[in-house]
C-alpha cells in the first residue's frame, strides 16, 4: 500500500515522501534493486505549475522510500500522478496512483470573541461546495455557518469582518465562486473577499427582493471564452433573473412575454429553482406556472444557452405538484445538457437537452420490487466526476445510481437512521464517496468523522446473486485524459476507447460533442472476435484545418479568429450499461481550440555564455529615431544575456537566417518553418537581406518595413505588421491593387529555407532583433522573440606608415643580400678562373698542352 507524506523545507517546497506500509519495505528494496525509479509529474490538465520544477531527491535506503521536492505556493491546488517503470514482480504490475496537494483558499481565522455568520436552521449538514477546489466546501448545519479547506478533515465557523456594520447575521444561503463567498442576507447579497477582512454589498442586485442565489455546479475551465468562475445567478419573487460575472451583472425578466411568448398562457408565475451549467454554458430553470383557464399548478422547465441566449422549453412537465415545497436541480458532467431535478420524495432526469426525460424508479434489486417512495425526504444527491451518483435521504436511506441510468438502487448506508449525516466525495484523486458526520456541540472545537463507504461492494451486495451477470461489457477502457486537451492551428490528437463484451452481447461505443463544428472528426471502428471474448475499439481524430481569410482588414481577421477559437467538451460512453458495471461509466474530457498556455517560441543557439549584461555604442549614422527621422547622437544600449539569451557570434562575411523552435514552456514541440519578419530594437539600418523580389517569385510587389510603416504613421513597429495584415506576395489578389514596380527591390520577408541578413563589412556591430511570425494561419498565439547578432571581423582603420617603414626596410634587405650574394658569387668566379690558369701552366709544362694544340692546329688547316 502506497502512503504519502509531506513536509515543509523553508517555505518554498513540500517534500513529498512515497512510503509504503512496514511489512512492504522489503519489496520496496527488491523494486529499487531491480531499478525501479518512480516518477512523479503534475497533471498540467488541472492547474500549470508556475514556480520551480519537481525535484527527485532519490531513494532512501534506511527508510525504504523514495523523495520528491515540489514547489508549495504554485496553485490553490494540483494533482500529481506518481508513476513507475513497467516493472512486474510476481506478475503483478504497480499501478499509478494519485496525490491532490491543496493549499489554503480562504484566511477566515476565527476567534473566541468574534461574531460568526449564523445561517437559518438545518436539521441536516447542507454541504455547498467549490466548483474548482473540491476540497473546500461550505457547511450549514443547525444554525451555523462553516467552512472546509481540507475535504472535510475539519471545520471552522466563518468570521464576520469588522468592516460588516449590519445587525442581521444570519445568511439565508451560501456559495463559493473563485475567490469569494457569496451571501445572502436578507434579500442582499455580499460578497466576503478572499482575505476574510473586506465584505461588500452587490449593488446591481435589487437590495433586499433577492429570493435565491445559485452558482456553478462544475468547474468551468479557464481557456473558455465563454464561461467564467467568477459567475452566479440570482432571482426575486417576481421573475427578475440576474447573471452576476466578474463584477458585471446582467439580468432577463422570465414574466416578459416578448422574450418567452409561452408566459401568454399563465395567470402566476414563479421561479422555483434554477441551476448553473459551465460546459456547455447553460442555465437551468423550474418554473411553477399557474394555468389561466383551469387553475391547475404544473412545474416547467426551460433551457437558457448563455452563449446565445436561446431558449427552450423542455417537453416535460410535472403535474401533481400540491405537496412539493421546492424543486432542487444539479447539471450532470455532460457535453450535451443533461440534469437532474427533485421534489421532497421524487427524482427525475433530462438528458439530452431533454429529448430523454423522466422518473427515476427506486428499487430493491434482490427481489425486483420498486420501494414505495411514501415518506421519503431527500436530503443530498451527490454526483462523482467518474459518473457515479448517490442519493441520501433524511433517515439514512441510500440510493445508488449512474450517469444517463434511469434506475436508482438501494444500497446500505451504514448509518443510524437518527445520525445527522452528509455525503461526500472526493473528485480529483479517486471518486471515493463518504459519510461524515459533524460534532459542533463545542463552541470553540468541531470534529468531524468521515467513513469511507465501500461502493462497489454495497452495489454488488445489493444486485447479488446477478451482480456478474447483468453488465453488457466486461471492461471500458480509454486513454482519454479527463481534463484539457490543447489544440493549436493545424494541429491535431488522436484517442482511443476500447469495449470489451461478452459474444452473448452487443457493444458499441457513443460519441458525443459540444461544439462539434469547432474541429474535424474522424471515427475509426474496430471489432475483433473472438471466442469468449469480443472487442470494439474506436479511434478518433481530432483536427483543426480552418483557415483565416486574412485579406478581409484587421478587424475581420480578429472576429474570425475568435469565433475559430472556444472549448469543444466531448464524452464517449458505452452505449449499454447497468449499475454493476466496472467504472469509469463515461468519459469526459475538453478539448481548448487557441494558443497554448504556455506556448511561445525560441531562436535555437547552440552557443554558452556568462548571464551578464553587454554594453555597447550605436553611432548616430547606423540608426534611426522612432519617428524615421537620422539620429543625432550615439545612443548607448544594455544587452539582457539572462533575459534575451546567448547573442549569436558570427563574422561580417557570413549570411544569417535564425532557426526558430516552437515550445509549450519547457517541452520542445517543433521547428518552425512560417514566414516571418525582423526589425532591430533600436531602429539600426546598418543591415541589409540577401534576397529580392525577383529572386523570391514574387507575382506582386511584397510587404516591407517602408511600406508598412507609410501606411501606418502613428503605430509602432510591434502592431504595424503581423498575421492581422500580411499578404503574401504570390496570390495574385484582384482585390488588392499591385502598381509597376522594381522587382530588384529587397524582400524583407524570411523563412526556415529562404532569405537572410547580411552585415556591413567596414565596421562591427552589435543587434538587438525581435522576430515576429507573420503567417496568419500557422498559429493563434502572437509568436513573437527577441534575441542578439554581434558581428565581428573588421580590423579598423590603422596608420600605414609604419608598414611602409617595414616594407621598405623588407625590400632594402633583399637588395643589399642580393648585392652581398652577387659579390659573393663574383668572387668565387674569379677564384675559380685563376685556379684554371695555374692547372692550365703545369699542364703546358708537361706537354699534355702542347700536343692537344697541334692537333687542333693540323685540323683546322685541313
């Protein structure tokens, strides 16, 4: 059994210690042995670290564990999943297991002598949790109000801030938007800041005529355009609906028959419950309407999208409705709306924006007999994140049923009827519901005792002896992530599901989407046979191949570029299921259409050097003002080594193109290869490109800095030439007229294969160049870079005299050796001949001389 641990180190990390149980230490060794090296990474899906990365501090030796230091002030929360090797010992395999690290949200410290909200009576815990941080939840139990941060391991009473100067302390309702609780006190809703200090009054709501207030029942995820944790909804007696947002309020009266033609044929009416959808971005509401011609009360319920603000009503209506006293409405985790909605002893669905809609039967599974709902008060239905839904009524009683079922079983709760009990679940590590029961009797110190409920077995308890017979698959398996996937422009991924069913059954796959238009689908289908076993799986596509029509200005390409942009929610689901089937149920998961958080790009260099500043002189004549007129004076420039990265060293003779590297923060995703455009920092000319118009096939004449900067005078160099406005030279465009020009002229437009700068050679210099990509379809972020060229290779202007010196006195030298060598040589010449003459005497001495005379002599007379 895997345990966790944590420990703080100087307030800048938590060390993470994975332990496992005392009796297990030695298989702990026997996998270190082996080489097993756990790993331990965030799920980026749910929050992105922002600080340090995770450090492995290795394996401890003595305690048979291993460490990891991960930053403690990243994120209110984030889930990490700890992982192995695909090591097997004894055929068994470690799964991956997961750890929710939360930090503090709220500071409501409470003391002794303060005053704390009161709320009105609850016989029974009424649990309002965070949308985002379901570990943080508020409680209104009897007549108090508190507050959670660590999933129901305690509670505390929230304080009433100093700066609350009202006399009513007790809160009618309560909830938790992003960093606020909202309240509602006698018909006004506060607002209680993060800080627990400040409160406010929402001015924009009718002060006092406030009936309800309801907020998300699911996170809303934060690349949504359309959606925002920042929301509620409040409403008044009289049908004025309001939609608070990020401090804007905007508000619908239900009673206007211009809006709603249906309200025509209702004398009364009244909104009786309302609920708050984040994806799709829905709202919910029960209406109780009084029919004109005969009196009879029935209860309405309608769909408004606030993306468009479209309505419908739901074809489905509640009739006998003299003993309910309120409806109660929570969203199910779905990409097409689905709901569901109580009365005191009843339970109906609508899924599908209602064209499936009905009542839940309760039943005892054993003997196939429905309960008889008489009696039965619901307090609670909780909904997991996998798909699992649990109902507890207010004697304990407990139901169990699944996400899209119609059927709800009952289960042991394991509790005294008379206990005064809530569920709980905890979504983001394993979708384990519990009890819990609150002792607040202290005024000073609350306990709370939580018990896991065992649910698999309760179910298959409750279903036996037909719990391994009735699901129509053995297993559903996927490797769908439950949290965001990002797509950028021509990007795509690919998921998979499989099913896994008996030949006795059918199986099929579901694919549902919210937004299906956004991207480009494809479903493949596989099915394999065989003899005990069957298999179907289903691999989809997912693609973005729109294109912008960038020739459209400025204010089109960014219209059509936010409606190509949104979050797309899809869910795939076995198409048959029952209650006893292996989890998960279904699978959701979102898929976020634009920039990439963390998406940005770099200029690959391979060089070093020390993180220090470069300070150089730019003379006046190399560059110019912001305005295009000469400078006047050198200007003196500060290089940011530790901001802009390592300069390039390159010499005046070579021709320099950048390779640019796209990455999602600190992962590499590839090499760029669009058009793209550079300008100097501080306006140097001193720097020209390599190639032409004529050269680059141009049809028409191309952008430049000249042209552009003419037609925009009063914009600086960042807004006055991007994907907003490019126009690539070889589209003949008719809409665009193309003048007589010189197709010699520069063109200042690059690429990952073509174009370059060229240096001056009569001088060095130092560049401070920002890149930005031009091409309109390559990507919704604004990629944009900034980097150093230092150019070297020019001796400078020297004093030649003294090489003439050196030269002369080179060439003298060579004069007066040769001088020395002529006389040397001339010497031994004349040497030489007199050592000829004195050989020549000795011979004629002996007459060796004379009789080679005569004969010379003789032959020349013949």
């Amino acid at each position: 059994m895997v345990m966790v641990s944590f420990h703080h180190i100087c307030n800048r990390y938590i060390v993470i210690c994975i332990l496992y149980m005392q009796f297990s230490a030695g298989l702990s060794s026997q996998f270190h042995e082996l080489g097993q090296e756990p790993d331990m990474q965030p799920d980026v899906h749910l929050e992105y670290l922002t600080d340090s990365a995770i450090i492995n501090k290795g394996y401890d030796t003595n305690k048979s564990y291993w460490q990891f230091a991960v930053p403690s002030h990243t994120s209110y929360q984030t889930r990490y999943t700890i992982r192995g090797k695909p090591m097997s010992m004894y055929e068994c395999f470690i799964e991956d297991s997961y750890q929710l690290i939360t930090h503090k949200k709220f500071f409501y410290e409470t003391l002794a002598t303060e005053r704390v909200w009161k709320t009105v009576y609850h016989s029974k815990p009424q649990i309002v949790k965070d949308p985002c941080l379901r570990n943080v939840a508020l409680i209104m139990y009897k007549d108090h109000l508190y507050m959670t941060q660590d999933s129901m391991k305690s509670i505390n009473n929230i304080s009433i801030p100093e700066s609350y100067s009202e006399s009513q302390e007790i809160v009618q309702d309560a909830l938790i938007i992003k960093s606020h609780i909202v309240l509602l006190i006698d018909g006004s809703v506060y607002i209680q800041h993060q800080d627990g200090v400040n409160i406010s009054l929402v001015q924009d709501l009718p002060i006092g005529q406030i009936k309800a207030i309801k907020g998300h029942d699911w996170c809303s995820i934060e690349h949504d355009l359309k959606a925002s944790n920042d929301m509620f909804i409040a409403w008044t007696d009289k049908g004025a609906l309001y939609l608070y947002e990020d401090g804007k309020t905007d508000n619908v009266t239900i009673t206007d028959s211009a809006l709603f033609p249906f309200i025509d044929l209702y004398s009364k009416i009244d909104i009786f419950q309302m609920a708050l959808n984040a994806h799709p971005c829905s709202l919910g509401i029960a209406l109780k309407l009084t029919n004109t011609s005969d009196s009879n009360i029935e209860i309405v319920f309608m769909l408004i999208n606030l993306e468009s603000w479209s309505w419908q009503v739901l074809p489905f209506t509640l009739t006998e409705v003299n003993d309910v006293e309120a409806v109660h409405m929570v969203f199910q985790k779905t990409p097409v709306t689905s709901f569901l909605f109580w009365t005191n002893g009843s339970v109906f669905y609508s899924y599908k924006e209602g064209r499936q809609n009905g009542k839940f039967t309760l039943t005892k599974y054993h003997n196939f007999s429905n309960i008889d709902t008489t009696g039965i008060e619901i307090q609670q239905i909780t909904i997991s994140s996998e798909g699992d839904m649990l109902l507890l009524t207010n004697s304990n009683r407990m139901f169990y049923s699944t996400i899209h079922s119609q059927t709800m079983l009952e289960i042991e709760s394991g509790e005294l009827p008379t206990d005064d009990v809530a569920l709980w679940t905890d979504d983001y590590v394993s979708s384990q519901f519990f009890t819990v029961f609150l002792n607040t009797d202290s005024h000073t110190t609350h306990f709370v005792y939580k018990r896991l409920i065992p649910l698999r077995n309760e179910v298959l308890s409750s279903m036996y002896p037909y719990a391994d017979s009735d699901c129509p698959y053995e297993h559903f398996i996927s490797n769908i992530e439950s949290g965001l996937y990002e797509v950028d422009m021509n990007e795509e991924i690919n998921v998979w599901s499989m099913l896994v069913y008996p030949p006795t059954t059918s199986g099929s796959l579901e694919l549902e989407m919210y937004r299906p238009t956004l991207l480009e689908n494809y479903t493949f289908v596989y099915e394999q046979v065989g003899e005990q076993l069957n298999t179907k799986n289903m691999t989809i596509r997912f693609a973005q191949f729109s294109h912008l029509n960038q020739y459209k200005g400025p204010s089109s390409f960014y219209e059509e570029r936010l409606r190509m942009m949104g979050l797309v929610t899809f869910e795939v689901r076995p198409s048959k299921t029952q209650l006893n089937c292996p989890l998960p149920h279904h699978i959701v998961s979102h898929i976020f259409i634009g920039c990439p958080r963390k998406r940005h790009i770099r200029i690959y260099n391979p060089n070093t050097c020390q993180e220090s500043t470069v300070t150089y002189t730019i003379p006046s004549r190399y560059y110019r003002n912001d305005n295009g007129s000469p400078a006047t004076k050198d200007k003196v420039v500060e290089y940011n080594v530790k901001q802009y990265g390592c300069p390039f060293n390159i010499l005046n003779t070579q021709s320099f193109r950048p390779i640019i590297h796209m990455y999602d923060g600190n992962t590499y995703v590839k090499e760029v290869d669009a058009n793209f455009a550079i300008w100097e920092e501080y306006g140097r000319v001193d720097f020209q490109y390599n190639s032409t118009m004529r050269s680059a096939m141009c049809i028409r004449k191309s952008q430049s800095w000249g042209l552009m900067t003419s037609n925009n005078l009063n914009q600086s160099r960042e807004t006055i030439w991007g994907p907003h406005n490019y126009i690539d030279c070889h589209q003949d465009l008719s809409a665009i007229s193309s003048t007589d020009f010189n197709f010699n002229q520069a063109y200042e437009i690059l690429n990952r294969t073509f174009n370059g700068l060229m240096f001056p050679s009569d001088h060095d210099a130092f560049y401070i160049f920002n890149l930005k990509i031009l091409d309109p379809n390559y990507s919704f972020c604004e990629l944009r870079t900034t980097f150093g060229v230092n150019v070297t290779g020019y001796g400078g202007e020297q004093d030649t005299m003294p090489m003439v010196i050196a030269i002369c006195a080179i060439i003298l030298s060579i004069v007066i050796l040769l001088i020395l060598t002529y006389l040397h040589y001339r010497k031994k010449s004349i040497m030489d001949m007199l050592l000829r003459q004195t050989v020549m005497d000795v011979l004629h001495q002996k007459g060796h001389v004379q009789k080679r005379t005569q004969s010379y002599t003789k032959t020349k007379a013949d």
